[in-house]
C-alpha cells in the first residue's frame, strides 16, 4: 500500500518516531531480538543515529553500516516513491540498499552465532 498524501506521509513518520522515543525512554530492546534473541536487521540502527550525533562518524558505521541509508529510504517515501526519473535506477538503488542490510545482518547473524 503506498501512501501519497503528505499528511498521512507525516502521520506515519510522527507514529514512527513516537515509537522509537517509547522504545528509548522505557529502556526496552529490540522486540525481534527479545522474542528470538536473534539480531533483526536493523539491530543498531538507533545506537548509529546516537554516534552520528556526537559526529562520530565511524561510530556510527560501527554499529550499524547501513545508517546511512535511511534519509535516501525517507526521501524515497516523501518524494513519492521516486528518487530519480528512471525506473530501473530506483530500482537499483532499493536493491542496493537490500542487498547492504542483507550482507550486515548475515554478517551479525555470523557474529551471534560464532560467540
């Protein structure tokens, strides 16, 4: 289902972000890796943003190589599910960005399990 109002673009990302604040301020962990103990994709992600704002940037890779992707993946949702006029280089840069959070996460799985 793909969203093409602003407001409810908005909506959603104020949902999202009110989400992670709870998850933040309870102190709860990742819901994926609470019921499987297993690392979800997106393991992470949160501690990157926290490094990226003491500007430390290879922290951030450090804890998860993907930060980066995310405002490309909001952009990609606000500006209507197109970065660029060509299909296929959308295309191209979604699966790129699958195939890097595949790669860590298979990467952290191995991590997990050689531990």
């Amino acid at each position: 289902m793909k969203i093409h109002n602003l407001k409810e673009k908005l909506f959603c990302c104020l949902v999202f972000l009110l989400c992670l604040a709870a998850l933040m301020l309870f102190h709860i962990p990742c819901p994926v890796k609470w019921l499987t103990t297993l690392p979800c994709p997106g393991c992470g992600m949160t501690r990157a943003y926290l490094r990226l704002l003491h500007l430390d940037i290879l922290g951030a890779f450090q804890m998860h190589p993907m930060f980066w992707s995310m405002p490309i993946l909001v952009a990609y949702f606000f500006k209507d599910y197109r970065l660029f006029r060509k299909k296929w280089l959308n295309d191209g840069v979604l699966i790129l960005i699958a195939v890097g959070f595949a790669a860590q996460w298979i990467v952290k799985l191995v991590m997990h399990f050689s531990a």
